[in-house]
C-alpha cells in the first residue's frame, strides 16, 4: 500500500546527510513545499543549509522546526539492513534518521499538503524553519536563521520541534523546555617532576581531589515545578605523560552542568570559581555555554499538542524538560512557544535506529490537527 509519510521518509533516509552535510533532503522537502504555494527562502551559512518557508494570512504563525543532518552511523556491518538504505521490517522502519529526525520531516510535510489541501485559504501562518546543523556544531543552523528572522522583527507565536520525544508509546511525552547546558574546561597547574623527589614536584592531581570531591557532593539547586535539580558531571580527566615515574605538570578536568531555571551559567561559574579559591588551585578555566533553560508554560500550543495527541493515541502526555539541548532553545529567544514531539527515541543514534511506520502515519496525522488548532 502506497503511504505518502513512508515514502518520503525513505527518500530522506537514503540521503547520506551526515552533519553538515544536507545532501539533497531539504531539496526534496522546498520541492513538495513550492508546489503548495510556500515562499521558499534559503539561508545558507557557512557548509550548512537552511531554510525558512512560510503560507498563509496575517494571522499568528506556528512553525515547524527540524533538522536533515544526522549522526554518523558508525560501524555498518552491525546494522541489520545498511543506515541509508531504508528497509520496512515487521512494520518498522529502519535506517540513519529514521527517529532522529528524518521520519518527523515526512510527517511534518505530509500534514501541511493535506492541511493546505483541505483549507487553502486558513487565516494563520504555517512555516517551515529546517537545517542541516543540529547533530554537531549547531553554529551555522538554526541559530543563523533565527538571527535573521529576529532582525527583520518576525513574529513565530508557535512551535512544533520534531524531535523524538516519545518514551514508551507514541505522544505519552512532549517537551515544552529544556534545561540549561554549561561546559568547563578546567586545567589544574601543578609542577612536573620525578615520582622519587615528591618535594621538588606538585601534584595537580592529589591538590585537586578534594575539590572534586566537593564539586561532586555539591547540592547546585532544588529544580522547581518544571525542572529537576541541576546536575554536573565529569565528562573527562587527564593528567600524566603515560609515564609511572613522572609526576605531572597539569591536570584537565571537563565538566557539564545540566541547568534548571533556578541557576544562571553566571552563578554556577561564580560557585565553581570560589570552590577554586577555597582549595587554592593554581588553574586556568574555560567555558561554553551551550543554551538557557527554556519553558513553554501550559497555553494555547501545549493544549493544542495535548488535544491532538488525545484524539489519535488516546492518552494525555506528560509535559517534560528533562533530556539533552535541542533547537528549540534558539528558537525560544524569539519569545516563541516552543514544544517538542515526534516518535520513540529507543533507538536514536544507535544501531538498527528505526521507527514504527504506524507512528509516523499517527504523528502526521497529530501534526495536521495541531495546524488545524492554531491556524483556523
């Protein structure tokens, strides 16, 4: 049986758009956009492709936001079937993207053909705001965009993230926040020498346990209604020449704060600066930020995403902001209301990464009466 969603979602998924590569989907998708009577702009930055499509009235806008790249797929002798050559097994489809995000891409076109078909003349705005720069360096994608629409002062009311939000069923999670996400790069300066001559040395490594271990047992914040407590975990530490009579120079310590609204970047790099006056460390320290914690509070959009996931898969979602980063925390800068929900993440950047094709005709389906919500 021919299924529109499937279809595409097979195209894209034979598309080797391994980040920043978008290798043709976005062109597949502005094709089938343009033939509905989308204006079609590209923003391309840098080796990353974006786009920004738009339909409709003067009405409020709701977009849809994902991204074409993908993780690289890793070993391919593991997979079942090759990650880019999209297979339907026992009802699931299988390949690079098929979760992450390619199959929400198939679903989100889908839906405005249908949408557009039906009610050609709707009042809203429906728009399209994709990249090829998700899955890496997040730098030259929808960042970029954003930039541009806020400068020419756009209004996005709405968005609808199509990242895999799901746990256990299709629906039963939608995220509407995110936490914060904060790196340090930490060097701990000692003096290098011979493991026999401790006195003409110091050890970075025996001066910075106990800061470690306070860094490790320290209570950052509560969390609140909407987030848990903000977490840090060390990611990596290195010291030593690989030598067992050397005493080393520096120690390097990266850690990451995954952040509620309760803690500014600025406050938790103020209380890691002062743990490193109280234990006298000679260090030098960096920091990324990688996005502000975000909430989308209960409104029109979370009702309308509630509404439809109810009526297809009869349950109500939970709202969430637990997770990694996405998209949306650009996106939310606009003052936008941004939620997130597309299929199981199971299987996202794993082997055999692969989707239920009975969830992505759902999720089409949602994602057409969530634009018949907010945009009639």
């Amino acid at each position: 049986m021919h299924c529109p969603v499937i279809e595409l979602a097979k195209q894209l998924i034979s598309r080797e758009s391994v980040s920043p590569d978008d290798k043709g989907c976005q062109a597949l998708m502005t094709e089938r956009l343009a033939a509905i009577g989308f204006t079609v702009e590209q923003m391309p930055s840098g080796d990353t492709q974006n786009f920004w499509a738009h339909r409709g009235g003067n009405g409020k806008t709701l977009a849809f936001a994902g991204h074409t790249d993908v993780v690289p797929p890793g070993d391919t002798t593991r997979w079942r079937t090759p990650p880019f050559e999209p297979a339907l097994i026992d009802g699931m489809l299988y390949g690079r993207g098929a979760a992450d995000m390619k199959g929400s891409l198939a679903a989100m076109i889908v839906a405005a053909e249908r949408f557009v078909s039906r009610y050609p003349q709707y009042p809203g705005r429906l728009a399209f705001l994709i990249t090829s720069d998700e899955e890496a360096a997040a730098t030259d994608g929808t960042v970029k965009v954003v930039e541009a629409l806020m400068k020419r002062h756009e209004k996005v009311e709405y968005c609808l993230v199509g990242e895999p939000s799901s746990q256990t069923q299709l629906g039963d999670t939608i995220k509407n926040g995110r936490r914060g996400s904060i790196t340090a790069n930490l060097t701990i300066h000692g003096i290098q020498g011979h493991v026999a001559y401790p006195h003409l040395a110091d050890n970075p490594v025996h001066r910075a346990v106990p800061f470690i271990q306070e860094l490790i047992n320290t209570h950052w914040d509560s969390g609140n209604k909407f987030f848990p407590p903000t977490s840090m975990q060390i990611a990596n530490i290195h010291a030593g020449t690989g030598s067992n009579n050397i005493i080393p120079g520096d120690l390097f310590v990266q850690f990451n704060f995954r952040f509620s609204s309760e803690s500014t970047n600025t406050q938790l790099e103020e209380r890691v600066a002062a743990l490193l006056e109280k234990h006298q460390l000679p260090h030098s320290i960096s920091w990324s930020l990688s996005g502000h914690p975000f909430l989308t509070p209960e409104g029109p959009l979370t009702e309308a995403v509630c509404h439809a996931v109810g009526q297809y898969c009869h349950l109500t979602p939970e709202l969430s902001t637990s997770g990694g980063t996405s998209d949306g925390r650009f996106i939310a800068q606009m003052g936008t209301q941004v939620v997130e929900l597309g299929p199981l993440n199971a299987t996202i950047h794993k082997v055999d990464e692969c989707v239920s094709a009975a969830d992505l005709q759902q999720l089409s389906r949602i994602y057409q009466r969530i634009m018949e919500q907010i945009l009639l």
